[in-house]
C-alpha cells in the first residue's frame, strides 16, 4: 500500500482515514533540523516499519514491518554515538530515548526515515510518528495523533507509504 500522509504545519494529518489532530514539535516544523532543537523536520519520508507494546495494544494490522518494544529498547539521541539515530538496547553508555514509556506515548511508535541513510550526526535523531498525548501537547521533534488515529491510519500502510510534513 502507498499511501502517503500529509503533515500540515497548523498540526494536521491527512491521510486515507481523513483528517486527524496532530501534535508536532514545540518549536514548530523546520527544514533546517538539528539535534536538540524540538522541532519537526519538514520534507518527505518514508515510514520504516512499527514498533508496538504488546501488554498495551494489540498487534497492528499493517503491510509495514512490525516489531515489538521491549523493556530495554532506546533509540540513540547522541551525535558522538556510533549507534546515532539508531535502535540500541538499554543499558547503552551514550545519550538515548527509551522506548519502554509508562505515559503511553510510545505504545506504537513508527521511525520515520529522517536522518538515517546515513544518519549524519546532529541533524536530529528519533523522529517518529506516534501517540500523542491527551491534550495533544508539543512533541520533542515527532509527530503525534491519537492512538486510535495511529492504529486506523497503520491498516492503509505499507512498504510504500510515505509522509509529507510541512504541507
């Protein structure tokens, strides 16, 4: 399935199920991204596969690649790590996200492909679609819907599916 999602920057995603709230990055969205910055990347990427917590959401029906969190899943936030911009398992002696949350926010995460063929270290690391939280606040640099959107939205994703942020 090629479905593409367009992120508008007043925080909008539109796809195959519609028109639904986003949140985006407490800066805004950006085409000059950098580490740290909290805001979003604008331009266009692919949706590289999903993560999921299974002791909180059933299995995502989905054609993209799919794979479950675990309690010591991180995502490497550190330009001096080798591993940048990459999943590594906890403990991870570098500057990381963990994926194992207790806020819900990552129950479903999707790496969006920014920054990661190769990623060049400092321009922004861990930008994904995923949960937002209920009162749809400003993420770090991802995107983020509700999690009912997330998992509707997945149905219509496939090796193909892209998305579009900034319009």
């Amino acid at each position: 399935m090629s479905a593409l999602l367009v992120v508008s920057p007043d925080g909008w995603l539109i796809g195959p199920t519609g028109r639904n709230r986003a949140a985006l990055g407490r800066s805004g969205v950006t085409a000059a991204k950098r580490e740290g910055d909290g805001a979003t990347p604008a331009g266009e990427f692919a949706l590289r596969e999903v993560w999921w917590r299974p002791d909180r959401v059933s299995r995502p029906r989905t054609e993209l690649p799919v794979r479950t969190v675990c309690g010591d899943d991180g995502w490497s936030d550190d330009p001096a790590d080798p591993a940048y911009n990459r999943p590594v398992k906890l403990p991870h002696p570098f500057g990381h996200e963990r994926l194992w949350r207790d806020d819900g926010l990552y129950d479903l995460i999707v790496p969006l492909g920014y920054n990661d063929n190769p990623p060049i270290p400092g321009l922004g690391s861990a930008i994904f679609l995923h949960c937002a939280r209920p009162d749809f606040g400003p993420t770090e640099g991802c995107v983020a819907v509700a999690r009912e959107a997330l998992v509707d939205l997945l149905v219509h994703c496939g090796p193909e599916a892209r998305i579009r942020i900034g319009g």
